[in-house]
C-alpha cells in the first residue's frame, strides 16, 4: 500500500511545472496522498486536515 501510495506522488511530483498556480492542484493531490501514506488522513476519505485545512 505505501510502495503503491510513493508510486502515485512519485509520479505527480514529475508532472510539476514549477509555476506555482499551475502546480496547486497537483501540490495538493501529493499532499493528500501524503497524509494517507502517513496515516494522517484515512484512505478514500473526505475528511479533512484540521491542521492544515487539506
């Protein structure tokens, strides 16, 4: 399941443009695969991170 997880946010972390306003929505599906692989946020879940507000 994380080798899976790392796969995805590898991937997504290749398609980065570096412009930061093309990158948001791309920057926010690493996070959020992020916190799932960090057991912060649970799998296929809507909820969000209080923290940060993801």
């Amino acid at each position: 399941m994380n080798q899976e997880l790392q796969t995805q946010i590898d991937t997504l972390k290749g398609t980065l443009t570096g412009n930061f306003m093309e990158d948001m929505e791309i920057r926010d599906k690493i996070h959020n695969l992020e916190m799932e692989m960090n057991g912060v946020k649970p799998g296929g879940s809507e909820i969000d991170c209080v923290g940060c507000g993801s």
